[in-house]
C-alpha cells in the first residue's frame, strides 16, 4: 500500500483513523482554513504525485460545510497530480433529494453528484445509499456497500425466537428482507406516507407481528419521527417489544430524547457511518471501518468488491425469508 495515500476532512476523523488502522497505513495531515471572509481553504499536507489518494469524509451536519470541505480537498489533489482520487463518503447525505415530487423542485443528489465529478473525483466509495437510483447520479465509478452484514453479526447468537424483521416502508423492504435471511427470521413492513422532512404516517403493517419482538432495519435514522409513528402501529399489531438498527444514525433534532428511553424499545443498533451522539452511553456502535479498508485495499489493487458482498446479498444468502405481499402474489 505505499502508492496509497489517505487524507480525512473534519467530519469524522475516528472512523478515518480506523480505517487507516486496518490498512496499515498513516492518516495524512490536511489544513482546513477559514478567511476572514468566511470562505474555506484546504491544503493536503503530503506528496499525492501520481499517488492513488483517498479522501474520507461523510456529508453530516454541519453537511454543507463538509461538502465544501470535500470538494476543496479533491480539487487539491487534482491539483497535486495525483494517480487517481476516491472520494469515500460512508454517509451521501444528498441521496435523500433523489426524485422530481413536486413542481420546481431541485435534485440535490445529482446536483452534488455533478460536483464531486467536475471537482476531480476518479471514483466514489460510499455506503448504504438512500435509494438505488442514487448509484446512477454518478458518472464516476461508484462502489456501494453494505452494512447489512455487520448489523446481522450483532443479533448472530442472541436468542431471536419469536423474532420479525420490520422495513418501516416498503421501499426498504428488499433490503429489510436480504437482512431476514442473514438472520433466518420472517419479515414484515409498514406502508408509510411521508408528510414532512420530520412527520410520516404509517396507515397499516404489512405481515404478522403479534406476539413478536420485532426487529426494525431503516438505512437511516434522523429526527426518530418515523420510528416513533411505526413503534405505536407495532404495539397496536400486537408486537411485544422492538430493536432498532440503522446503518446511519444522525439522531438529529429530539431522536436522542425520543428513543433512549422509549418503553417499547430494548436497543438501538447503528454503525460509525456517522459520528455517534455523545450523550448516548447505550447506544450499540458497530465499526464499518474494516469493510471500507478492505474495500479501498481492492480497489487499489484492481481486486473484484464484489466478493464483500457474500452471504449478503440475495445470491448468496440463505431463501428463508418472504414479505408477506410477495407471498400472496406467488
């Protein structure tokens, strides 16, 4: 790994050790400078000259200053002449502005998407993105993982009898359902009508969830208002108690105060996607630091990141599980 260099913006220097950690590499210095005038400046702090270099930084709040501070960074290393520039963002917070849903409405997802190429990026590594149609924003080379996995390994020799994988939506449902098989337990979903960015509607639950502890996977928790709207349909269904799990746990606004000590929740699982709120002792924080090292060691070598994905995705993992409405349809 000599030719690879690694550098990290301001957004999550701890996962970029990490991952740094698991490479067997040092964390490159980087100079964050603001003006008087409030505009930014980044300076990469080693040689990049025909040097395969990473930039890790997830778009969390403050999220347009970290983007800003992405984008100063690629342009940097353009301008250093480096061999080829990754831009690993583990959180793409734009990939929720994916879809035209109202009358002139701007498509942030592409938008940003756009600038990340023009600024000099050779390839995108992030995770877990909101909607697939996100990966085909990009005209860079985009390799997506999963935290699927990993979220399984937390439940793996727990007792899961009388368990349920719940999607909130079911959009997530195909990701709720790969995530049952790893578990070999069934699966259930919520239909969800979202009336605003922090206020959902959850009219029915799709799936048999009486008498069950119920499991819920979401991609992203932010303000908790979805979670709370499916926890009361869960409990009038008949579920006796609920896991939380996400791969991106924001916990913005009152999500911190709406679930720690929600009476029907057990625990609340997430991964380091995203800085972990500090005054949540009990949150479960799994690494994903191992997955992007041993993704960005593939890719440097011209190795396949395919094979990260066995025992994960549908072709390798184990046909137990089945949404109900997919039943009914068979």
């Amino acid at each position: 790994m000599n030719d690879v260099v690694v550098f990290s913006g301001s957004a999550h220097l701890t996962l970029a050790n990490r991952i740094c950690g698991h490479l067997g590499v040092g964390l490159s210095p980087t100079h964050i400078r603001r003006f008087s005038n409030d505009c930014l400046q980044a300076q990469l702090l080693a040689n990049c000259r025909q040097r395969d270099v990473y930039l890790i930084q997830p778009l969390v709040p403050p999220t347009q200053e970290h983007l800003m501070e992405l984008l100063l960074m690629i342009d940097a290393a353009r301008g250093a002449s480096a061999a080829q520039i990754t831009a690993v963002m583990p959180h793409y917070a734009y990939a929720r502005s994916d879809k035209k849903d109202a009358p002139r409405i701007s498509l942030g997802g592409r938008l940003v998407a756009d600038m990340i190429t023009t600024a000099g990026a050779s390839r995108v590594l992030t995770m877990a993105l909101h909607a697939p149609q996100v990966h085909g924003f990009f005209s860079t080379p985009v390799d997506h993982l999963t935290a699927i996995g990993v979220l399984a390994d937390h439940f793996r020799g727990t007792d899961l009898d009388n368990s349920i994988v719940v999607s909130p939506d079911l959009g997530n449902a195909k990701v709720a359902t790969q995530f049952a098989r790893l578990l070999g337990l069934p699966v259930a979903a919520g239909s969800k009508q979202r009336l605003a960015d922090d206020r959902v509607l959850i009219d029915a639950i799709v799936g048999d969830v009486s008498g069950k502890r119920a499991i819920i996977l979401d991609d992203e928790i932010a303000t908790g208002g979805s979670m709370v709207e499916l926890l009361d349909r869960l409990e009038d269904a008949g579920a006796t108690e609920a896991a939380l799990v996400c791969t991106h746990g924001l916990f913005a606004g009152k999500a911190v105060q709406r679930l720690r000590r929600h009476p029907f929740v057990t625990e609340v699982v997430t991964t380091d996607t995203v800085p972990p709120p500090e005054d949540w002792p009990e949150l479960q924080v799994r690494s994903v630091s191992q997955l992007f090292a041993e993704a960005i060691s593939r890719i440097h070598h011209g190795r396949s990141i395919s094979s990260l994905f066995e025992g994960v995705d549908p072709t390798h993992a184990p046909p137990q599980a089945t949404l109900p409405f997919e039943t009914a349809r068979h």
